[in-house]
C-alpha cells in the first residue's frame, strides 16, 4: 500500500510540474488553484516518503517511468489549455478516491495510523476533484476521450506500482 500511494503521489507531483512548466507565472485563477494543489501534493508526497524509509518499504522501481510519464501527461493537458488542465486533475483524482477509499476498507482496524493519512488525503484529493470541476473540467474538448484515457492510465500505474 505504501509503495503504491508513494508512487502515486510522486506522479501527482510530476503531474503538477508539468502543468506549471507550461502556466509558468500566470496569474489566472486556474493557475493559482493548481499551485495550491501542487503544494498539497507535496505534503502527501512527503509523508509517504517519511513512511517509505520508517518501515522500510521498497520504492516502486517504476519511479524514472513516473518521473517522465506524469511530467508529460501534465504538460500535455496544460498546452491543450486550462480546462484540460482541470480534466486531467478530476480525472486522476476519482480514481485516486475509489483507490484510497478501497485502502481505507481494507485497512480495518489493522493500523491506524496509516489509515489516518490515507483517509485525510483522501479528503484533499476529493477537494481537488471539486475544485477542478468548479474550474470548468468537463468544458474541455473531448472530455469524455480525455478523461477515459487518463483515468485507465491511472488503473494501470495503479496495477503496475502495487507489483513492481
Ligand atoms: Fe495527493
Ligand atoms: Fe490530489
């Protein structure tokens, strides 16, 4: 579980980079709003970090992968413009929620503190969710397209980081 939410909240991060190597300074409301979800995204990536090396999980090995797919994704759906920004935001992140929601499931009473983090991020990542709606997600072109084709990526880095 640790190895696949660190993986995913580095690719989030990645995800984020991209998108703002494309705003760079823009001051648009879009832009603002991403920046503050990249910071999160930091946060969580941070703390799964933190867990990473305290009980001694190994990182998935797919990181380099993470590191140019995320970057590319996010700088991709920026230079389709704000909107697809969005899209890809409220994407990712139902898969992210029905993905932690399933952790939190299986979690049980098994440990606490772990099921903690994923519960409060999870909170953050439905927030995001939100947010990129309110900011005009599903106005993108070929929403639909767009939206499926991210959203079965994420299954398969999902799959893919669980395992490797
Ligand atoms: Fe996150
Ligand atoms: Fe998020």
């Amino acid at each position: 579980m640790i190895r696949v939410d660190h993986a995913g909240e580095y690719g989030a991060v990645r995800i984020y980079e991209g998108q703002l190597a494309v705003f760079g300074k823009s001051q648009s409301k879009t832009a603002k709003a991403i920046r503050h979800m990249a910071q999160q995204e930091q946060d969580h990536l941070r703390a799964f970090d933190t867990l990473i090396n305290e009980r001694r999980v190994r990182p998935t090995a797919l990181e380099p992968v993470w590191r140019v797919a995320g970057f590319a994704l996010g700088a991709a759906t920026a230079l389709l413009g704000e909107k697809a920004a969005m899209a890809c935001t409220a994407a990712v992140e139902e898969v992210i929620d029905d993905h932690y929601a399933q952790q939190v499931e299986e979690l049980g009473s098994s440990d606490p503190a772990l099921k903690e983090t994923v519960q409060k991020f999870r909170a953050d990542e439905i927030a995001h969710r939100d947010t990129a709606l309110a900011h005009g997600a599903e106005a993108a072109p070929a929403y639909g397209l767009l939206s499926g084709a991210i959203k079965a990526g994420c299954r398969l880095a999902i799959a893919l980081s669980t395992r490797l």
